[in-house]
C-alpha cells in the first residue's frame, strides 16, 4: 500500500494508476487524512475456446518468410 498527498496524486496520476493496476493500492490523503483509494478492478477473464482458437490460427496463411529473417531484412534495409 502507497499513501501520498493529493498533489503529488495530481502529479503523477498515471504511475499511481499503473500502481494499482499491478495491485498495489494507493491511498490519496488531504490534510493528512485518507480520503481516496485506488485499486484494480477484478475482471472476470472470457474464458478461450480452444477449438476455436485451432480454427483461427489454422486459417491463418503460412508466412513465407521467418520473422526473424523478415526483421532482420527490415533492419537491414533501413541503415544509412
């Protein structure tokens, strides 16, 4: 659990929210005393179908060429 004031919430909100998300709460007090709090939300995943994730991957084309090939050309190409 993180406690900080409210400017340095307004300050660095985003860190702060990233905070949370990893599960981390943090508590935002005025005055010295808490008034907010932010923590993850629990998600109920959507559970994967299995078979339909064959299919999909199945209907996929075969790429031509390795991807670390096709990086490393792209690289390649790209130096001056």
């Amino acid at each position: 659990m993180t406690i900080v004031t409210l400017a340095d919430a307004k300050a660095r909100l985003s860190a702060l929210v990233e905070q949370a998300a990893r599960g981390d709460a943090v508590w935002i007090t005025r005055r010295g005393k808490a008034v907010a709090r932010i923590t993850t939300i629990d998600r109920q995943r959507k559970p994967v179908d299995i078979n339909d994730l064959r299919k999909l991957t199945e209907a996929m084309p075969a790429q031509p060429v390795a991807a670390r090939d096709w990086l490393r050309q792209l690289r390649d190409e790209e130096r001056y």
